[in-house]
C-alpha cells in the first residue's frame, strides 16, 4: 500500500512520549485483576508450540526462533521471543507466558491461569487450515473442551468453572484465510469474492464465539487484521511496484475489520453477560511502518531473518547467514512475522482497553 493510502486509515502518530509514559505504567503487575487466566485461540500470531506436536512443515522449535526468549530456547513460537498473549498474561499479573496445550512438558495444574490452542498455518475457514496440515479451529475447540474436563477433574467443578468463566479468551486469526488460501488456492475465489468470502469468514467467527459462550466464555478479546499487504513476504512478491505494501490486500484487511466490529456489537447485544472486545492492531502496524524511527526502528520492508523476503519456518534457520543481529531494529522476525520488540510495543497499545474492560 502506498504511503498515502495507509495515511487514509491511520489516525495521527503518538508521540513518543506517550508511548514511554504506557511502556512505564505496563511494567507495574496488576495483581487485582479479575482475569485468573489467558485462553488462546488462534494462528501463528498466538501459537506458543503446538505445531511442533502435530505432522506438518510450519514448525519454528528450532534456533534462531526463540533466542530472545528466556534461555534462548526455541518453543514453537514465530518470533525471536514472546508473542501478544504472553504481554498480555503478565500485564494482567499472570505468568510471563502462556503455554501451549500440546506440549508434553506441561500438566494441567501448569494450565490453571491459562493455556494455548492456537495452530501457525490454521484459520477460520477449514480450507486453511487443510493447506500445510494443522490444526483447524473446531479442533482448537474441541481441545478447550478437553481441557475444561481435565481442569474440572483437578480443580473440582466450582473453582473450574470461576476460572472457565472469568478468564480472558484471545481469539486471533484471519490473515492466513487470505494469503495463504482466498488468494493463493482456486477453491474459495470460484465461490466467492474477496467481500463474501470476507462474510463468510465473519460468520464463522461468530458462531465459534456463540459456541465458547455456551462453553462459559464470557470475556473475548478477538483480534483484526494486520495491515497485512505490508508483509515482507507480500511486498517481496510486488517487486513490479517496487516491494511497496500491496494495496488491496491492506484494504480488504481494513473492511474486515470493521466488519469484525459490527459482529462484536451484534453478539454483545445478543448475548446476555458477554463482552467481546475488538483488539485491532492495524493502525499501530501502520505507525511502526510510516514512522519507524520513532520507535528505535531501521527496518520496515524486509524481515530479520535471512534475506527477509520469503524466509519463514524451516527457511529461517541458524544455517541461514543473512539473519540479522539486533532484531529489535527490525519490524518484521520473519517474512511472516513480527520481532519481539513489535509484538510487545502492538499489545502495549492494545492493552489499555482491554485492561480498562476486564480488570
């Protein structure tokens, strides 16, 4: 997308001040909050290792994943370090992560304050999730269930279900949908336009949230989508207009977002004692995208990892000699993904809202 066009959706730049006035009140735990855990659905963007459990070629357990993580251990997660879930546990006085539900080194008595069934590679629509074999999101489902009858087994019913009702649940999928099936793979494009295939999405979103509320699930935080024409991988393949942010993928992501808001205030209205929360992070993604320098930045177009055009998986490893050294310079880890430092600086700006609603 072209500089002016991002401008059309992005409100004024913060200033930096006010961005380390929120950096300084995010370091204070909140130990009050009425959140007891941090339940996960979703993609790559909130997978913490549950990849590496399951047959398919996205996977990221191995170096340099991870080696900003704490002992540098590489555990599934598509970053160098932590990813939004994890800030966002920690900024309501939970653990500093969030682990992932697959992983054999966890017990349930680990998944008390709060657990992960995200899938890299998945999305809302099963077509998705059928492209690199991952796990769907009726899956991801079907493992919350499990684990609300372990946690009742350990727990006991009453403490379960306090926990099952007043954790946060974070829901963050979509891009995949349309990179990596809607514009890549025929099935989906002979049945819809961009726009359908968008509501057919939406629909999908609105009944896995129908089904967590009968499930107990009353306070959601469900994610937009990034500016995601601005991808590394994406800008790469526009090499015609030379490697810009790809214009009509970044509007679609900006219909679905609003569109994803009017299903927030539809369910809200329907659903006695729910409140779904629309985390959008477009517009920060466009800050540290026109304004880099404001945040530490160097880096925008191209990713950490390897060349930063197509790298992402198995591509990024610790035999690629093109990885760069200080991540933190960089918006994007992998052609796919962000660094540490931008997941942490996205939540921090989403945080606010969410804490003012579920503390």
């Amino acid at each position: 997308m072209t500089t002016t066009a991002l401008q059309t959706h992005a409100p004024p730049l913060l200033s930096i001040f006010f961005l380390l006035h929120l950096q300084l009140l995010l370091l204070i735990p909140l130990a009050a909050a009425k959140v007891p855990a941090i339940i996960v659905f979703g993609d790559s963007s909130v997978d913490a290792g549950n990849n590496n459990q399951i047959s398919t070629v996205l996977k990221s357990n191995f170096e340099p994943y991870g080696r900003d993580f704490a002992g540098r251990k590489p555990t599934g997660r598509f970053s160098n370090g932590r990813i939004p879930p994890d800030f966002i546990s920690e900024a309501f006085g939970l653990k500093p992560t969030v682990p992932a539900y697959l992983d054999p080194s966890y017990t349930i008595a680990d998944f008390t304050t709060g657990v992960c069934f995200a899938s890299a590679g998945t999305g809302f629509d099963n077509v998705t999730s059928d492209v690199l074999k991952v796990i769907p999101l009726w899956k991801e489902l079907e493992y919350y269930k499990e684990y609300q009858t372990k946690l009742r087994d350990y727990l006991g019913d009453i403490k379960a279900n306090q926990i099952l009702n007043d954790a946060l649940y974070v829901m963050s999928l979509g891009t995949n949908d349309f990179l990596e099936n809607y514009y890549t793979l025929p099935t989906r494009r002979n049945q819809f336009t961009v726009g359908q295939f968008g509501d057919f999405l939406l629909g999908i979103a609105e009944n896995f949230i129908m089904q967590l509320y009968d499930l107990g699930a009353r306070k959601i935080s469900l994610a937009g989508l990034p500016p995601m024409g601005c991808l590394p991988m994406e800008r790469a393949e526009n090499a015609m207009n030379g490697r810009a942010c790809v214009d009509e993928y970044n509007l679609v992501a900006w219909d679905f977002n609003n569109k994803l808001s009017n299903v927030a205030a539809y369910l809200n209205g329907k659903l006695s004692g729910i409140n779904v929360v629309i985390s959008n992070p477009y517009d920060v993604f466009v800050q540290l995208i026109q304004s880099p320098s404001s945040y530490g930045y160097d880096v925008t177009g191209v990713a950490c990892c390897g060349t930063g055009t197509y790298e992402m998986g198995y591509m990024c490893d610790k035999y690629n000699p093109f990885t760069c050294k200080d991540a933190d310079k960089y918006v994007f880890w992998d052609s796919f993904h962000p660094t540490e430092k931008t997941n942490r600086i996205v939540t921090q700006h989403l945080l606010p809202r969410l804490l003012s609603e579920f503390k």
